[in-house]
C-alpha cells in the first residue's frame, strides 16, 4: 500500500509542474499550447489512475485468496464441507435435474455397482458356486418434457444386472437380467408438503433373455406408479404395479406375482458421504406369505463418487431365474455414485 501511495504522490508532483507549464502559456496567449497540455494531464491522470486502481484491485484479491488459505489450513474442514452432498445428488438425479455438462443426455439411473464377492448361503442349484460375481449397469435418458404443459418429462430407462459365475471353470454367467422401461415424471407442487416431488409413471419389460428349450426362460411386463418423498435426510420410494396379463401358455412364469408380490418399498438416509437402504417387498399373502428384504450400505472411502458397497438380500426374486426359490446372500464390492 505504501509502494501505491509513493506512486499517486510522483504522479501529482509530475502533474503539477505540467500545470504551471500551461498556466504560462496561457498568460503568454498561446492558448493553443496550454490546450494541448491541459489534454496531456487529463489523459496521463486517467491513465494513472486506471493502473492505481487495477493495482489495488489486485492487492485485494491476493489479501482475500491469503486469508482464504489461512481459514483452510487453520480448518482443514471447509474443503470438506464443501464436497457434494450425497443426499442433493441423489434426489436430483432421480428427478433428472443434473447441472452437470453432458453432451449426450444419459445419466445414472437405478445404483450402478460391482460386487466380486457375492456369497449365497443357499444352493442356486446345476453345481454352481455358491461364491460368485454380481454387477449392474443402469442408466437413462431424457426424450422431451412438457407435451402438455404440465411441466413433466419423459425417459428411457435401462438396467442390466448379471451373475457371473466367475470363480468356477470356463467363468459363465449364470444369469442376467434386462430392464428397458419407458416413464414419465410428473413434478409435484404442494405449498405444505414439499417433501412430495414428483410422481412417476411408466411401463418396464423384464426379461432374462434364455431359450424354453431348458425351461429357464424367464419374463413379464409392469406398469407402475411411483413416488420420491425426501424429508431432510430421509428418502423415502414407494412404488407400486400392475403385471400386464399373457396368455396361459405363452407365459413363462404365471405364478410370479405369488412371489414378488405388487410393490416394493425403499427406506433410505442419506448422508454427506454415506448411505443406507432398506428395500422390502411382500405378496400381503397371510396364509401364503412370500416377500424380500434387502439392506444397502456405502461409504464414500476416497471422497470422490466411488462407493465400499455393501449388499445382504434376503427372500424371493433376487433374479428372474431365481424368483420361486428363498435366497441369502450377502455381497460386497463398489458403487458409483455419480
């Protein structure tokens, strides 16, 4: 500050030998003289006082960035706290509401995961390992909104979750399942109920892509209804279905719905840099009872979208090929988050 004010005061004194100059020529009568001065000072001083004020300008930001790294080192928390909140990412991924450049419009959709070590406390039965290897890829991607005027958007949706029998001899895959699926998203507006935020509709094909000739082909057709309710940290996604009827004998499992039920139900908190999901799916058969519990837990090690992942079912239906058949299964591995 010193150095600035040192420089304005050699300035002025530069500027006022410049004045007397013009005053001389002025009394002389050389107007034409004392003019060009006159406009010689006020260009200088302009000048000067530009690069005084981008001096200053500068010595502020350098004082603001050095109290700035003052505060970080003193509190190495601010970094932290300034991380993505897991629970905003979620919500707004599942309304479609990412701020994030990308170019070609596809974003997560249901969670995307890789499980090396999936442990079945039961037999899945034809001499598989009860030791294999789950992932799942799910993405999206948005069409068009608001075809009637209602501020709603329309998506393609589509999961792939297999079981890869890669711990026995020639690694197949023991099963995989396919999910294309069209919805639409409604958004909610209630001035006292915020927590509701939108309402989803949609169609979804499941299938696990096998032959009859082994009997194992698997498949059927829902629509569905579903809801994101978000209270502080709590996330709550019921949803409900209707399985769309086959015809007898072209129906690979008619007896489907006896064991997953019409709806499932996901409890979840979601914290800075962990989570925890509840899933529970039930027939409301009392005499018959059948139904599935999964629990989900992550924690983000590395601070960076890249989740420990830990994952136990429980129940019927955690494959298509497996949907009449009560499993455990504890797994674990890694999720990406965004």
């Amino acid at each position: 500050m010193k150095k600035i004010i040192l420089f304005l005061l050699v300035c002025n004194i530069a500027l006022a030998e410049n004045l007397e100059e013009a005053l001389e020529f002025e009394k002389k009568g050389d107007y034409k003289k004392a003019m060009q001065i006159y406009k010689k000072i006020a260009l200088e001083y302009q000048k000067k006082s530009q690069s005084s004020s981008i001096q200053i300008n500068k010595k502020s930001k350098i004082d603001t960035d050095f109290n700035q790294e003052i505060k970080i080192k003193e509190n190495p928390d601010i970094l932290k706290n300034k991380k993505e909140d897991f629970s905003r990412l979620a919500l707004a991924n599942y309304l479609g509401e990412d701020t994030d450049f990308n170019p070609l419009g596809i974003s997560a959709y249901k969670m995307n995961y890789f499980l090396p070590f999936a442990y079945s406390f039961d037999s899945i039965g034809n001499n598989n390992r009860k030791m294999e290897m789950k992932f799942q890829l799910s993405i999206k991607k948005r069409l068009f909104e608001n075809l009637f005027g209602l501020n709603e958007k329309y998506y393609i949706g589509y999961t792939q979750t297999s079981w890869w029998q890669n711990y026995k001899h020639s690694s197949p895959f023991r099963e995989t399942n396919y999910q294309p699926e069209f919805f639409v998203d409604f958004p909610l507006y209630f001035k006292d109920y915020r927590f509701f935020n939108n309402l989803r509709l949609g169609f979804l094909h499941e299938s696990n892509g096998k032959g009859d000739e082994n009997l194992e082909s698997r498949s059927w057709n829902r629509i569905y209804a579903s809801t994101a309710i978000l209270y502080k940290r709590f996330l709550i996604v019921p949803r409900v279905w209707y399985r769309i009827p086959e015809e007898r004998k072209d129906d690979d499992n008619p007896d489907i719905r006896h064991y997953m039920g019409n709806f499932d139900l996901n409890l979840a908190y979601l914290g800075d840099d962990y989570f925890i999901n509840i899933m529970l799916r039930n027939n409301l058969n009392l005499s018959h009872n059948k139904g599935a519990i999964q629990a989900d837990i992550g924690y983000d090690i590395f601070n960076n979208g890249i989740y420990w992942y830990l994952q136990y079912f429980n129940g019927y239906g955690e494959s298509l090929i497996d949907y009449n058949r009560k499993l455990q299964r504890l797994s674990t591995g890694f999720l990406i988050s965004y």
